[in-house]
C-alpha cells in the first residue's frame, strides 16, 4: 500500500506540475497575442478546465482497445479533442478572447506536451512507473485477462477460466480449468458466458522486487513479449517445486496469507505440452539460479507458462531462469476495473 500511495503523489505532484506549466505558458501566449489584461483567477481556471479535460480524455482513450477496429480512430479523436478542440475553446470562453487571439496564445501552450512527453518518456517511464493490461489468466486468481466466471462447486466462491480458443482441426481442444478464490481447481462449464476484461495494473521501476512479489518482465527468450508473473526463486538458490510446495535450497518456503491453499504443479499431462517436455524445478531437474537470475511462476499452476515449462532462454542464461536485466517492475496495484482495485505493494 505504501508504494501505491507514493506513485499517487508523485503523479499528483506532475499533474500541478502541468497546471502549473500550461498555465505559465498561457499567460506568455496571451501576451504575445496582444490580449486585454486577463486575471490570474481566469489563467488558472482555464488551466484547471484544459488539465482536467486532458485527464479525462486521455482516459478514455486508453480504454479505446475494448473498441476493437475503431481503437485507433479513437485514438486520433481524443488527442485532437485533447490538444486542440478543448485548448481553445476554454482560452477563448473564460479568457473572453477573440478566436484568433486565443488560437495564437495556444500556440505557446504547445511547448507544454512537448516537455511533458519527453518526461514521461526519458525520466517516469524508465525509472517511476508504467501501467499494463493482463492479456490472460496464467495468474488468476490473483490477476485476470479477458475471463469468465462460474461458481467454485467445491467451496462456491467465484471461480474464473479462460474462454475456449477455436479447435484446430490437426489438435484436440486441451480441457479448459477454472481456478476460484481459494485456489481450488476445477473443469470449467461448458455453456457460454459473458466475457469479462482483464486486469490493468500499475508497475513500479523503482522497487526491489522481494520474494512472492508480482513482478513484470521481459520474457527471455523473446524481450518482445511482457510477462507478469510471481517471484519464488531468488538469484543463487536452488528451486524445487514438490508436494505442491516450493523448496528453496532445501527449506521449504511459506507463501504469504493471501496464497492460502496454492498448490504448485511439478508434472503435466503429455497430451497437453507434449511428450518431449522437461519440467524445470523438479527433483530431477532442479532449477540453479545464478547471482543474477529468478525463478517465477504463475498462480494459475495448472495452465501457466512459466520457469517451470519453458524450453529456451535468454543468451548464457538457462531456460528457466529469468535474467535481472529482464525485469521491468514490481506490481503495486490493479487499478482497473473499479471492483478489483487491489493494493500489493
């Protein structure tokens, strides 16, 4: 919760910040446009208006990928709403300047996305923060992806599954599970469902990940592709996972309260990864991590592709092991949608 409350003042601090800078600029603007002596009150409220509208609009149009084909036009809309339509029309209504007057003070305000963006781009990106969509279920329940629900028929708490992807005419469709609440495992409904939208949460670059912690990455055997997953292997350990457990250098680890009932899979049935694959952290084949490596996996163990099945690796990195340099952040937040709003960190 702490860190979550430390992303939200520092986001607080640059959006006075931007209140601050756009309405500097204004007051530039209006000047070299010649305008009547406008009075601070009328600056800051114009700053207020424009600032807020931006907030909002910038929203919704980060939700613009639920629009489908549409998503990219909606992108184009709400940045000319952002940048242009609402700008000027505040300048001109609460400023009560003519049209071209306003249109030339906003032209100094422009300085304003231009420093912003390369904020955003060069300093809180890379170093503060940076906000993710959940794409699938690998991690339920904990974080979702696009989902649907049922009830737990062992303990009746809600229970959540991934919709069925088409058959492939040359494979069988593998049998789809549910995972509820308290991490029961169960066959999901056949009959179909309304589909839910995953997760989006918040990832802080600053923070040390600890074991048990969500963490995002890059995954290592191709740094395209972003993973979230949970941390149980810390660099120089060796892991184990049995008895539905995970052992670290021979002592078995205690995962906190809000993992109560996890069971962790160290076998998988060969009609669904194949008769070819090698589990990782068994036994068998535990995982030794160097001073630079974690071993991850995800809460859903019994359909997430994780340290446990994967097959290649980052260069002079083993398969199962995920590099430090490959980690982005650690999850502090699901902020979206309003129901599951959950703190981590």
């Amino acid at each position: 919760m702490t860190h979550t409350i430390i992303i939200l003042l520092l986001f607080g601090a640059l959006l006075l910040a931007l209140f601050a800078g756009w309405g500097g600029l204004l007051s530039l603007g209006l000047r070299w446009a010649k305008a009547d002596s406008v009075s601070i009150r009328r600056i800051a409220l114009t700053s207020a208006i424009v600032i807020a509208a931006n907030c909002v609009i910038s929203f919704m149009g980060y939700f613009a990928d639920s629009l489908g084909n549409v998503a990219g036009l909606a992108m184009l809309l709400a940045l000319f709403l952002a940048t242009i339509v609402v700008p000027l029309i505040a300048i001109a209504l609460v400023c009560a300047v003519r049209f071209g007057k306003a249109t030339k003070a906003w032209l100094v305000t422009l300085l304003l996305p231009v420093v912003t963006l390369a904020f955003l781009y060069i300093v809180w990106k890379p170093f503060v923060s940076e906000a993710f969509v959940i794409p699938t279920n690998a991690m339920a329940p904990t974080l979702l992806g696009l989902h649907q629900e049922d009830a737990c028929p062992e303990c009746g708490s809600i229970a959540y599954f991934s919709r069925p992807e088409p058959i492939l005419p040359e494979r069988e469709q593998p049998p789809i599970n549910m995972i509820c609440e308290r991490f029961h495992v169960h066959p999901a409904p056949s009959t179909s469902k309304p589909i839910d939208v995953g997760d989006r949460i918040v990832v802080a670059k600053y923070l040390k990940p600890r074991r048990w912690d969500l963490i995002v990455f890059r995954f290592p055997a191709d740094a395209t592709q972003t993973y979230v997953k949970r941390l149980v292997g810390l660099p120089g350990e060796e892991v184990v996972v049995k008895d539905g457990n995970v052992w670290a250098d021979g002592r078995r680890l205690e995962p906190p309260a809000e993992l109560a009932g996890i069971e962790y899979l160290n076998a998988f049935p060969e009609e669904e990864f194949g008769p070819h694959i090698k589990v990782a952290g068994t036994e068998d084949n535990p995982a030794r991590l160097g001073d630079d490596e974690y071993f991850v996996l995800g809460d859903f163990s019994a359909q997430s592709y994780d340290s446990r099945l994967w097959m290649e690796g980052a260069a002079g990195h083993p398969p199962y092991s995920v590099p430090h340099e490959n980690l982005i952040g650690v999850v502090t937040t699901i902020y979206w949608p309003r129901e599951r709003w959950r703190s981590f960190r």
